[in-house]
C-alpha cells in the first residue's frame, strides 16, 4: 500500500501533518524530500534579463533526449 502526506520533523521524530489509520507500531518506510528552496527575488532588470539568458542558453545546451518519455499533466500531477 502507498500512502502520501507531509510531515514535520521535530526534535528526532516525524509526525504526520494528516490522519495516518496505520496499526498501532505498524513498520512503515520514508521517502525524505527536503524542503523547496526559496530562491530570492531579482528586481533589476538587467539582472533578470541576463539570469533568463543564462537559463535559456542551459536549456539550448541540453536539449531532452529524442526518445524521452512524456507525460500528460495529469500523469505529472500523480508522480508527486
């Protein structure tokens, strides 16, 4: 069975953010995301332009593979 939900991590313990209706001492295996990072917010336009530039010329130099998989939205939305 696979079940999702976020939790806190707390002085050395995990505690879910959402009703959990295992057994009581049921064994359970984590997939530990760590969380998102805030990146900060570029006001100078220059700046912005040239960030872009950077960004777009990365994704020119690394194009996706021929035969890569694609996935509809929906597909994406259920790989979380």
């Amino acid at each position: 069975m696979t079940y999702h939900t976020k939790a806190i991590y707390r002085q050395g313990a995990f505690f879910p953010l959402a009703q959990c209706d295992f057994p009581e001492d049921s064994q359970v295996e984590l997939l530990i995301q760590g969380p998102s990072v805030v990146l900060p917010v570029v006001t100078d336009a220059e700046r912005q332009t040239r960030v872009l530039r950077q960004v777009t010329d990365r994704m020119k130099r690394n194009p996706l593979p021929a035969g890569a998989v694609t996935y509809s939205r929906d597909q994406l939305h259920e790989r979380h």
